[in-house]
C-alpha cells in the first residue's frame, strides 16, 4: 500500500500510483539504469524502451515495464526495475518530492518465442541460438545475406543490423540508425529483442480474417565469432476486432496469422487465456461477472457486458453533453506449438473503450420551507469529475468565493466511490430570484451555472441548474382611501411582492415629476405610498350629478415594473358638494364648471354650450369645461320670490345633427331680496387700475414650427433651419410653470439678433409694448390659441408668424 506499490505480473512489472497521493500534483517518471542514472522518460522513450504509463479506475496512475525493457537488470528468470517519480504543485516541477521505487520479479520459463502486443508497442523476443551450419539458417530468406553480409562482415561482435520486408522493397539498417528511427533492439545472453512503436515508418496494416493488424516483417542479425546468426523478428498486432451489441462489448482475434506463421506446416494449439489488468481469470471467476470467452477453430472471442465487474465508467463530454464511457483493459494469452518455432506465447493487452454515451443529471429540490432555504442536489457523478466554478448572475466564483453571495456548496461521496454536490442559498439572498405568482404564492428561482471538470483529460463541461419553489407567504399590498372637500387620498401599505411594481392612474404613469406637473401629491417612505389627488382633475371619472352630490372616482393600478401586467387595483368613490363647480359672485357674474361622464364617452368638453349655445366655455381641459358670464346674459332665467332672486341656467352638449341634448347640468344662483349692509365709505378719486410688477420664477419655452396649424415643432438635430427671404416663420412662446388657471401671458417685447447672444447688436425689434413694430415691411401677425390635446391652458401660449428677413448696412449684407 501507501502512495506506490507494485505488482508482478507474468513478463511485466506494474507499478501503481495512488490517487488519492498524487491529486492534483505535476508528474515526471524516470527510469534508473545499473549505473545509478536516471532517465526521464517521454511518449517516444517509452514506446522504444518498453514502459507504458495509463491512467486507470478513476485516475490512478499505472506504470507498466516490460522484462526486456531497456533499463531493466534481468539475471537468468528474475528482472529488476527501478524507477523516479518526482511530484510538483507547480509545472515547472520546482520543489518536487521524489519518490523511488525498485521491484524485482520472478518471469519464467521463457519460450522460444515470445509476441506483447502493448498499447502503445509491440515487441518480439526470440531465443539466441548459434546454428550447427551457416547453410541452416538462410534457406527461407536467402537474399538477405547479400543485403546484410557486408556490413556485418566489416563490424564488430555488438553490431546488429535489421532488415525489413516490405512489399515494394527491402530495406536495411544498421542498430543506430534503427534506434534513432524509434526501434528498440536488445540483447541478452540467451535472447534476442525488436521492439516497434505503433507510429513506426515501417509498419504495415494487414488484414487476417475480417481483422486489421499492425505487422512489420522483418529479420534481425547478429555477428558472433565467425557465424552470422539472422533471427526473424516479424511481428503482428491487432487494432481493430472490437465490436459493440446488445449492450455488449464483443472482442475477436484470429487464432492463426500467416505473418506469423510463415514456413510453419503442422500446428498445435497449447493453451488460450484470458483476464483483467493482466489478471488471469479462472472460468468460475469469468462465469460471476458474466464474461464468455469462445475458443472456435479460427477465431477466439471475448464477450464483456457493458458495465460489468472488472472495467470501469469514466466520464466523458461531447458537443458540451455530459455522458459516460465504460473502459476495461483485458488481455489475452494464447500459446500454440508449430514445427518451425516450437512454443509460441503471444500476449495481447486490449484496453477497449465504449463509444460515448450521454448521462442525464439529477438534479433534486429538496428545499426546507420552513427553514426558507433552497437545497438542490446534483448529481451523480463519478469520481473523475470535479466541481471548479459557479455563475451566479453573471458573475463566475470559484467555489470557496461563492459564500460571499450566500451559496453554500458540499461534496457528498458514496460508498462506491461516486459524488454528488449540494448547493443551499437562503430564500432572502441575493442571488434568488422572486417572483410574484397569484393569490398568496410566491416563487424563488435559483439560477446557477456549474462548471466542471474531468480528470486527467481536463475536459469541461457545464451543468445549467434552474430550480423552483413556491412558498405561500406573499403579503400583497393593501389600501385605505377617504376624501376631504376637495381632494381624493389613497393610503397604499406596501407588501412583500410589491417592491418593484409602479402605480398608475388610468394607464397613465404616476412618477413624482408628474405629479408635480398635474398638483397631485405622492410620496414614497418606502413601507407607505400615499396619493392625493384634487376633485377636479383630468384622471378623476365623474359617474353622475344629483343635488346630493358629484359622484367621482380614482383609479389606481399597480403594475410590473417589467412587463406592466396589472397586479393589484384600488379604487375610491366619493360624493363632493355642487357647491365646487359653481361660484356665484355678487356682481352677477356666475362661473360654473361642467364636468365629463364616463358613460358618455364621445363627449368634447369644448363643445359644451349654455342655454344660448353662442355662450361656450372660456377654459376647457380634457374632463371639464368653465363657463364665466353675467347672470343676464346666456339664456339665463330669473325667478323672484319674497326674500330670494334666482338665476337659472343648464350647461348641455349636442351632438351632432341632434336638438335633443345628451347632456344637461342644471344650476342656479340665489340673491337676498331684501339684505342690510353697512357700508363705510367716503368719498375719494380712485386711480386707474393697474397691473402692480411683481417677482417669481416663470418656466418658459420658444419654438419654431414647420407650419401654420403649430402641429409640427422643428427639432434639436434640425436646427440649423434654412429659410428664403419673405418666407413665413411660426413661433409659438409657452409658459410652462406654474400650472395656474388663473395666469395668462402676454408678450411685451420681442427682437431678433444677428447671434445667439439676445444683448449682441444689431438687433431688429418684432415686438414692441404687445404690438407689431408699425416700421416693419411685413408686420408680425399673432395667431389665436385654442383648446387641444396639447394645449390645456390657451391662455398660456402666444403664437406670432414673422416673415423671414436678413440684416443689412447699407447694401452690404450683414454675416455671422
């Protein structure tokens, strides 16, 4: 046990690295020869040396070496190798811990020839025999002497020399040039070894029986004394034959490969076994897991289940799916007699890997109500896989940042080695979203990316986990209204789901600067919302008038702040006294208001007439219309009694084509008759009246329209504006603030400049005292103002037409 132990296991030596020890840890593997020097081994070493490093069962790391490896010290049947293993946190392997690991196992007795097909090599070993006669030995391949004879001739006893069989050639090389193309030759005193990397120019695909194999024919020679001795070390390993159904992973190999079998006439099959990671499997043993090995007369078979004991799931990712791949490494062993080897023991070790198959994640709301928090598990997952970041709002985390925005994370491991993650977040973070549902219900929505990654392959993929509960604890908001005399007040107490809703009065969008605007009242601490909004108002709805009263409405609505989907109204009626539409002035001038019904909604107020339909409103808003006359005038009746005089009037509305009025509000002013008052006077010559100058801040606005009708003003982009001389100029000046009915603008003096500056000279007078300047060629021309849509007040705007001019010296045109 402990970080590394090792295993012998036939002609191999398998060396294992913990997990667990090594997590998360830079590796580098050496290899210590009989002198004490460490070699560090990379891919190409380690196919031409014979080691083979693999990850296996959720990222332990496997060392393999071959008896006949390059650095190992075999003594008649025992081999020794040792090895370096340094481990880093950082990749430039700075402050590495090394480990060293010496095995020695016991291999024998060797045949005659020996075949590994390795994942990433193939080696044939040959027994070393010096021949009786040189004639024996060249009979299969007599031309190879003429290739090789030279050489071996002019070199010394350690030079080796290997020829390759290729269907358009043959070509020699000595050992060096074989060893720098990636060859790996050896010898010892009873044998002779080639070893092939599978990425080896000489390599060719042969196909035996429907499989494909990695050959590479060749002959090997070796001077010793006067004899030349040529080996052939022709070799063949299968990279396909694997074949995938019925969830079962089905593995065929050729029993008899003509490659190796060249000059061979009578053959005897001796023994055919097989395992797991080079553990041979007995048949009961084979039968538990429901394995099946079939020896037919051409072929030998294995048939693993998916998923069964011996191999492995590791995870795997395509096109961003998280999924799975079951991975189990078996080997096969069969040993067959023939008249021209003797015993041949070809071995070959076949890690196979399922295709890709996606994995659907669980992902459980197990969320404690009571407790408001959210706990969603997710998973499960394998042992390989690793949870490294989050994205909450946007915003990636690393996992141990992510208690920072109130989401805790755990890992939770099982007994088979398998993980899940929990995630909790308290209903009231940050990070959860709440959303109004109906009635009393709530929803909390935790939306969080989770990344991971896979080891050792480094793989990412993400996990999307959007999760919902629904509590039963919205508060929504509640109201109270009442009316004073003249102003409507709703009271709205704030809730819990209401935090981002807007008010709105008839569909139109009450925000502090509006209500300004209209003289409304809105204030906001927060927990309350309060409304005030006057009777007499273009949002307020007038139902019906009786003598009682003016029936009168406000409509508020609170909607989304996102979508504008209603969610909650309120609404407040009152009854207000007649006695705010009418004024009955003791002069005898009567200012009575009339207002709109909802239920006629076609009703234009600027078309409300008196009794004498020549009377019309002298202020029209949207909802109302104000009247002001003599009680003498407009169709007015008078009544007398002994103590009162009564005028009466009716403010109707016609519609078109119809003498019958749909609309009719009746008012009267009453006078004492008879009324005693003392007057104190005395006599005085009262001046003129007059306007006395006053101080106070005026909001005000000039602009130029395109036309007479004053519907299109010119724009801030289409400014500079060009005109021909004598061509008209439309100006309208608005007094935009305050909003009192009772002001009205007049204009006393108006001027052009040839600049922006209004002090700069020349200048060129349009108005003077209120009029036209009389010294001007084409006088202004003032426009008169009515009632629209746009204009609530006419009595707050003046329009003026100017005819284009240009300022002039003498005859010379003056320019900016």
């Amino acid at each position: 046990t402990g970080p590394v132990s090792s295993e012998c296991l036939g002609s191999f030596l398998r060396i294992t690295l913990s997990a667990k020890y090594f997590e998360d840890k830079y590796l580098s593997f050496s290899v210590v020869d009989q002198s004490g020097v460490a070699w560090e081994l990379d891919e190409a070493m380690a196919s031409q040396c014979g080691y083979t490093v693999t990850y296996s069962n959720w990222s332990n790391i496997e060392f393999r070496a071959s008896a006949l490896s390059c650095h190992s010290h075999l003594e008649r049947d025992v081999f020794t190798v040792t090895i370096q293993i340094k481990a880093s946190h950082a990749p430039d392997m700075k402050n590495a811990a090394t480990h060293l690991k010496r095995a020695t196992c016991h291999y024998g007795p060797w045949r005659p020839r020996e075949l590994v097909c390795e994942s990433n090599y193939m080696e044939v070993s040959v027994r070393k025999e010096v021949p009786q006669t040189v004639k024996d030995f060249i009979q299969d391949e007599p031309e190879d002497w003429t290739l090789a004879f030279p050489e071996a001739k002019a070199g010394e006893a350690s030079v080796w020399q290997i020829v390759f069989h290729q269907p358009e050639e043959k070509k020699a090389l000595l050992v060096s040039d074989a060893w720098s193309a990636g060859y790996g030759l050896n010898t010892t005193d009873t044998r002779v070894l080639l070893r092939i990397p599978y990425t080896a120019e000489q390599i060719q695909l042969v196909e035996e029986q429907g499989t494909t194999f990695s050959a590479v024919r060749s002959s090997t020679f070796y001077k010793q004394q006067w004899v030349i001795l040529m080996v052939d070390t022709t070799v063949a390993c299968p990279v396909d034959g694997v074949d995938y159904a019925n969830k079962t992973i089905i593995w065929t190999v050729p029993k008899y490969i003509q490659l190796l079998s060249a000059g061979a006439t009578s053959f005897k099959e001796v023994l055919v076994e097989a395992g797991v990671d080079l553990h041979k499997l007995s048949a009961e043993e084979m039968a538990s897991r429901k394995y099946v090995l079939l020896n037919d007369l051409n072929v030998i078979t294995m048939k693993i289940p998916i998923g069964a004991e011996g191999g492995y799931y590791k995870t795997s990712v395509s096109s961003g799916q998280h999924g799975a791949k079951y991975t189990i490494n078996l080997f096969l062993e069969h040993q067959w007699e023939d008249n021209k080897w003797g015993l041949t023991k070809y071995t070959i070790i076949k890690e196979i890997e399922t295709p890709f198959e996606q994995v659907e994640l669980a992902i459980t709301n197990n969320s404690n109500l009571s407790a408001r928090l959210m706990n969603v598990t997710v998973g499960t997952f394998l042992p390989d896989v690793e949870l490294v970041n989050l994205t909450i709002e946007g915003v990636t985390l690393a996992v141990p940042e992510a208690v920072q925005h109130g989401c805790l994370i755990y890992e939770i491991r099982y007994a088979n080695g398998s993980k899940a993650y929990i995630i909790q977040v308290p209903f009231d973070a940050p990070s959860i979203k709440k959303e109004y549902m109906s009635a009393d219900m709530r929803a909390y929505t935790l939306n969080v990316t989770l990344m991971f990654i896979i080891h050792p392959t480094s793989e990412t993929f993400a996990v999307p986990v959007i999760t919902v509960s629904t509590v039963k604890d919205a508060v929504l908001p509640s109201a109270r209204g009442f009316c004073d005399g003249r102003n409507f007040h709703l009271i709205i107490t704030r809730g819990n789901v209401d935090q981002n809703w807007l008010p709105f009065i008839s569909d139109w969008h009450l925000t502090p600067e509006a209500a300004q605007k209209y003289n409304y009242s809105l204030r906001d601490n927060g927990s309350h919302l309060a409304i005030s909004v006057p009777f007499l108002s273009s949002h307020v709805d007038y139902e019906d008038f009786h003598t009682s009263g003016i029936k009168a409405s406000l409509h508020v609505t609170l909607k989304d702040g996102i979508t504008l989907a209603n969610r909650k109204d309120f609404s407040i009626s009152c009854r207000f006294s007649p006695s705010e539409l009418i004024q009955c002035l003791s002069n005898g001038t009567v200012v009575i208001t009339a207002v709109k019904l909802v239920r006629i909604a076609d009703l234009d107020t600027s078309l409300l007439v008196l009794r004498d339909r020549e009377c019309k409103p002298s202020l029209v808003t949207e909802k109302t219309a104000t009247f002001k006359f003599n009680v003498n005038t407009c169709g007015t009746n008078r009544k007398f009694n002994s103590t009162t005089m009564t005028y009466e009037n009716e403010v109707l509305y016609f519609r078109p084509g119809n003498d019958t009025p749909v609309y009719q509000l009746k008012f009267v002013c009453s006078y004492a008759v008879k009324q005693t008052v003392d007057i104190r006077y005395e006599s005085k010559k009262n001046p003129p009246p007059s306007i006395k100058p006053g101080f106070g801040s005026l909001a005000l606005s000039l602009k130029l329209f395109k036309e007479k009708s004053y519907s299109d003003p010119y724009q801030k982009l289409e400014y500079p504006v060009v005109k021909y001389l004598r061509e008209a100029l439309y100006f309208e000046v608005e007094l935009l603030q305050p909003e009192d009915a009772r002001l009205e603008l007049n204009l006393n003096d108006c001027w052009a400049t040839k600049s922006q500056s209004q002090d700069s000279h020349p200048q060129w007078p349009i108005l003077i005292n209120g009029c036209a300047n009389s010294e001007d060629s084409y006088r202004t021309v003032f426009h008169e103002v009515n009632y629209s849509s746009r204009v609530k007040f006419p009595q707050h705007l003046k329009r003026f037409e100017v005819k284009m001019f240009t300022f002039v010296q003498g005859t010379t045109l003056l320019q900016e």
